[in-house]
C-alpha cells in the first residue's frame, strides 16, 4: 500500500513547516506548493490523497486553484486561511471544499481534519 500524500499550499514557509513536521509525525508523505503555479501542476504530477490550500498564493488564487482541482479530481480540499470574510467561506463550502480554517490555527486542529478526512 502506498503511502497517503498530503499537499500543503501556501505562501508562508514558516506555516509550511509547521504543518509539515506534525502531518509527517503522523505518517503521511507530506510535500509543499508555495504558489499557485507549482499547486496546480504538483495536482497534475502527484495526484494527492488531500490538499490543505491557502486562499491568498501569489500567481493563480486559492479559489481558482480550488475550483481546477474539484473539476479535474474528488481529492478533499481544505482551506487553512487568514480571511474570515463569510461570502468568501460560503463560496468555497459551496464548492465542494472539504473544510474551512482560520489562522491562526491550532496545528492539531489542523492534523484532525485530516485525520476525519482521510478515514
């Protein structure tokens, strides 16, 4: 069986980092998108099992990167954001995304969602 592969996209290595070490200590093969661009071909290349997302990437945003993978894959989407506009939310819930969390965030919150997704 191969190993479950989660995509962390966002533009703050320090968050990156953070995410990374407690979604490995779990045991999943975590990789990294800083931009939009790199987000959407690492989709195309690796298909992963989940993708926590940023809204505000440079290059191509959050929403469209979020829309190109629910037209292209069933890969469960969740966004960790620091926009805690109610539309923006709405927008992408009705999308199809799979969770919605505000930084700052607790880690662990973060590694639960996952966790309920993935199960």
């Amino acid at each position: 069986m191969s190993a479950t592969i989660i995509l962390v996209a966002d533009d703050d290595p320090v968050i990156v980092d953070l995410l990374y070490s407690d979604l490995e200590a779990e045991g999943w093969q975590v990789y990294a998108a800083y931009n939009g661009d790199e987000t959407i071909k690492f989709i195309h290349e690796k298909n992963p099992d989940l993708v926590i997302l940023d809204i505000g990437m440079p290059g191509v945003d959050g929403v469209e990167i979020c829309r190109h993978i629910l037209a292209v894959s069933k890969v469960p989407v969740v966004m960790l954001t620091g926009r805690r506009d109610p539309e923006i939310k709405s927008k992408c819930l009705a999308m199809g995304v799979e969770g919605y969390l505000t930084k700052p965030f607790r880690p662990q919150r973060v590694v639960d969602t996952v966790t309920s997704l993935l199960l």
